[in-house]
C-alpha cells in the first residue's frame, strides 16, 4: 500500500468516527477527529487515561490552528517560528473542539506537524486531529510500531501502514503552555 492509499483509508475511517493509529512527527500516535466528542473519549478509554488530562491535536498549518483558539498570542508566532524541534503549544481559548478534548482552564495543546505523513493526514482530513502516544496512560510512549502493544492496536479501528518498518529514535514533543498576557510555561522540554 502506498502513502497516498494509507492516507485515504485513514481519512475514511476519521470521517466515520473512528480512532486510527499513525506516525507523527514524534512518537507513533492514536488519533480521533478532534471535534468528535465520542471518538475522543473512545482515546481516553483506550489509554486507560483520566479525561481530565487534555490530549494533544495536531493541525497541518498557521491557518488550521487558528480555527481552533479564540485569539493566537503573537508570542506563540514569535515561538514557532523560531523552533527547531516538535513543539506543542498550549493555547487559552480553545473553540470548535470536542467540548471532553478541551482542558478545564479553557486551554488547548495543538502542534503544527512538519513530517511529511502526518502533515498530509492533517491536509486531508481538514481538521485537527487527536495525537496522543499510542501507549496505556503511565507506560511509555511508542518511538515506533514494533513498540506499540496488541492491546492498543487491536483497540482502534485503522492502523497506519507507513512507517511500520522505521526503527529510529523517537521523543516526544516539546509542551510550552502561552498565557495571553505573555505568560511562558515549560511543561515539558
């Protein structure tokens, strides 16, 4: 199968509210459409993980994340344009989410996506997507397929055949949390 069709059947089952597993500019992720309430909490009982932990979604450009948050701080711009490794941005605001996606405080972690697979995911479906670690909560992240357990893979309904074969190391994404009055937090280097 090629990336294209990979991509296209992701897409599919995306649409349908399904939850997929994929490669992502990080570690292997699982991944919902981020507006679907019942997808995302279908990641939440895969990981065994409290809904009260916000997940992460990925978006494929400048323009994509600012659907999702009221007003993106200039700062954030300052800090993406200036990374050079995944960098997660929490953002105050968030809007047109999943209502179970969005953290108490109103906030949202969204990452724009370089890597070639996940950001065409991104541009296909249209939409942010969940990307959490395809891993049960408090276990570690999958850096690549062979990582991920039988019980993840058998849980969702699509499982991403690009990359399957990558041995390399993988780490999570930077996390820094962005107040609008300025505010810089660095939850996780």
């Amino acid at each position: 199968m090629n990336q294209a069709e990979d991509i296209k059947n992701a897409v599919a089952v995306l649409r349908k509210g399904g939850v997929i597993l994929y490669p992502t500019d990080t570690v292997w992720g699982i991944g919902c459409d981020a507006t679907n309430a019942e997808a995302v909490s279908r990641v939440y009982a895969i990981k065994h993980r409290d809904d009260s932990k916000a997940l992460i979604c990925l978006v494929d450009s400048d323009a994509r994340l600012q659907r999702y948050v009221h007003d993106v701080p200039a700062v954030a711009w300052e800090l993406l344009d200036v990374v050079t490794k995944p960098t997660t941005v929490i953002l105050d605001g968030a809007v047109n989410l999943a209502p179970n996606l969005i953290a108490d405080d109103g906030s949202i972690a969204l990452r724009i996506t370089q890597e070639p697979f996940s950001k065409e995911l991104c541009y296909r479906f249209q939409k942010a997507l969940v990307s959490t670690s395809a891993n049960i909560s408090g276990e570690p992240a999958a850096a690549n397929y062979c990582d991920i357990s039988d019980d993840i893979i058998n849980a969702v309904d699509y499982v991403c055949f690009s990359r399957r074969q990558e041995h390399k190391p993988h780490t999570p994404s930077s996390i820094i949390k962005l107040k609008a009055d300025g505010e810089v937090t660095i939850i996780r280097k």
